[in-house]
C-alpha cells in the first residue's frame, strides 16, 4: 500500500470516527511508512477532512462569489439563528455542525449548501428552515 491510499484512508477513519484523529493519522503514517506532519498535511488540506468531532450532520453553506451575489451570506444567519450555532459550531446535541466553503460545484444553483452528501440549491430563508427541519 502506496502513499495514493493515504486519502482513502483519511475519508474511512472520519466515516468510522467521525473525524480524524491524532491517534488515527499516526498508525497511517507507520501503516504507510511516511511521516506523521505528511499526513497531517494532507488530512487539513481538504475541507471535507476534519480533525475535530463533527455532528451527525454537516451543512457546508457555499461562500463562493455566485452564493455571496445571490444572497448566501443572508443564509448563513438563518441557518446560524435555526442552529443556535456559529460557523465552525456544531450543536450541542451533536445534531448538526456548520461549515463555510468556498465552493461544493454548484454554481449555477445558486445560493447552495451540501448537507452531508445532498446538494442544495436556488435557495430561500423558507426553504433553508425546510431543509434544515427535514433531518433528524
């Protein structure tokens, strides 16, 4: 196993942890035979890495250029005000964390969030607080 597995197995430890950690990047680096600052590299270089507890749920609100014209930065107060929670938060009943990003592909929806794995777009406050109310 090469250092080309190294992100596979960053995205499996987070899935079964649910985030990554110190002890976690440290038996991947003597599993691969790179140091320990390689992985860590590379773990806080993606955005949908986290080195810290996330929650069961993480919204990932689009604070790209198109979002930010087509009022993006308005819902990310809506969401914050649902939440209680700020950028960076996650809840204190581990329900939902919150994350800025500078882009999840979806320009041409925009406004857009990511929840989890689902794409949101062409959004409203109404339909922000819909979305927001549609999980568990």
């Amino acid at each position: 196993m090469g250092r080309e597995a190294l992100l596979s197995m960053l995205k499996e430890a987070q899935g079964a942890e649910g985030y990554l950690s110190k002890d976690a990047m440290h038996q991947m680096a003597a599993a691969l035979g790179v140091p320990v600052a390689h992985v860590y590299g590379v773990a806080t270089f993606y955005a949908f890495l986290s080195l810290e507890l996330q929650g069961r749920h993480v919204i990932r609100l689009c604070k790209s250029v198109p979002c930010f014209f087509q009022e993006g930065e308005s819902l990310q107060g809506v969401i914050e005000g649902e939440l209680g929670i700020g950028a960076g938060e996650t809840t204190p009943d581990g329900r939902f964390t919150l994350e800025l990003t500078n882009c999840i592909g979806a320009c041409d929806r925009a406004p857009a969030m990511l929840v989890d794995d689902e794409v949101y777009g062409e959004l409203t406050p109404e339909k922000v607080k819909e979305i927001l109310q549609s999980y568990d």
